[in-house]
C-alpha cells in the first residue's frame, strides 16, 4: 500500500518546478482521481508558498485530459503574497502537455469551532454497520483502486444502486479513512470530498464520472479521527451534473466542502 505522502511526494526542480509520480493506487477506473491530482498540485503550492502560509484553503480545478501514470511536473506561478494568504497558479503537465490547472489560496488554518454555521453533520448508522467498498466494487464495471487506499464505509440506505434497485434521491454519504493509518489534513481531504461513487450511482446511471471542474473549501484542521462525507446532485442534464460535497470530522466540524461539474452517461447523452 502506498501512503498518501509518498503518494503525493514532490521534489523540487532546478527550474523551481516540482516533479511527482503518479501512482496507480490513488485511480479510479485506470485514470488518476481528480482530488489526489489536486493535492499533489496542492503540496507544490504549498512548498512554494513557504512557513507563513502552510495550509491549502480554496482551490479551482479544471481538468483537461488524463495523465498516465508515471512522472509529472507542477509548475507554480505566485499571483500575490500578503500577510493573510498566497494565491497561486498551478499547472501539472506530462510531456510538456498541460493537463490539470489550478487556482489555490494559501493559509493558515486552525482546529478553532466556527462563530456561526448552520450545517449539521450528516447522520450516519455507526461506521462499523457501514458497507466497506471494495475496490472491485458492485455495479461498476471497473476496478477502483482508490480503495486499497481509502476505508470508505457507505450508509446502507444509499446502496440500492449495488442492487438494481437506486433510491434516486441524488444523495450518497459515508464514512471516510486513510487505510495507512495516517490522519486527514489539508491535502488529503480533498481525496474525501471529490468523493467515490459519484451520485449518478444513485440516480440509476452507474459508470465512470470524470470531473471537468472542482472548486473546494478547507475550512479548518479536521480532529483526529474518520471524516464522515455527504455528496448531493442537485441537476443532471443531458451528459452533464453537479456534485456538491461536504465534509465533518470527528468533533463534527465542516472540515471541507466542495462543488463539482461532471460528465455522467444518461438517456439523454
């Protein structure tokens, strides 16, 4: 099993690029999953960015194609550094092809409770009477890797899909670990909250999602402990549909949020 910081590792180039590998693991259906692709661009960022602002706390993502597995370079171009935050652009490319790029904010997060939220923590039964998702998981098609990986427990009321039998309410939740054992930070939530399976499961329209566009919040330093996660579709049309993620840690806290465009298989496309 490789870790998600090996995963993730980046070197710094001569040019002052960064190179990383793409690992095999952290895919879905053969093709490299669109938050681990972010947080690798994320640790880029951040090691350029420097001690004042150690943290990811907003990213915008757009997928252009598929890389390969094997080595990357992230190109990261500083926009403007204050006292309160660096933005930044980002640009992983593979062979001199550019094929995700990124606009991330740099902070400094802490653990502290909001001054005022109205989101509630998603109700979940207890994570051991979740169902542990395989990575040759039911109704796919494909292999997941990403679940040798990731513990992802979902809530048994959203799994109708596994068995022909969707509730298409657009709603799937579950809960979430690193399978190394390893704690959840900045980076790594947002492998949590570009979340597996996509809702289209639940709507009756299984298959591979790839993200075209992902905007993600991190909101604080999420407690020790599983991240429990709620993703939501509020439009699907013709081959096109949102996903709206949210993320609480252990204390109950909004850890993460983010919003999603996909491509989806319907009977329209």
């Amino acid at each position: 099993m490789t870790t998600f910081r090996d995963a993730t590792a980046i070197t710094a180039g001569a040019d002052g690029d960064f190179d990383a590998t793409l690992d095999e693991q952290w895919s879905v259906g053969g093709r490299a999953h669109g938050g681990y692709l972010l947080a690798i661009m994320g640790r880029a960022a951040v090691e350029s960015a420097g001690a004042e602002h150690p943290h990811l706390t907003a990213v915008s993502g757009t997928f252009l194609a598929p890389p390969a597995f094997g080595p990357v370079r992230v190109a990261v171009e500083t926009l403007r550094q204050g006292r309160a935050l660096t933005q930044v652009r980002a640009r992983l490319s593979q062979d001199g092809a550019p094929l995700v790029e990124a606009l991330i904010t740099l902070g400094r997060l802490s653990e502290g409770d909001p001054w005022w939220s109205d989101t509630e923590p998603v109700e979940l039964p207890d994570e051991q009477e979740c169902f542990l998702t395989p990575a040759e998981a039911p109704g796919a098609g494909f292999r997941v890797p990403l679940m040798d990986v990731v513990e992802q427990r979902l809530n048994p009321a959203h799994l109708g899909f596994a068995f022909g039998t969707p509730a298409r309410e657009g709603v799937i939740a579950g809960w979430q670990r690193l399978a190394d054992g390893s704690e959840w930070d900045p980076l790594s939530l947002l492998v949590a909250i570009d979340a597996v399976p996509p809702v289209s499961y639940d709507l009756g329209a299984p298959g591979w999602a790839p993200t075209i566009q992902l905007s993600a919040y991190i909101r604080r330093l999420p407690a020790p402990g599983p991240v429990r996660v709620r993703v939501k579709a509020s439009d699907v049309t013709g081959d096109r549909m949102d996903e709206t993620a949210h993320a609480w840690d252990a204390k109950g806290h909004l850890v993460a949020q983010a919003t999603q465009l996909a491509a989806v298989r319907t009977a329209q496309a």
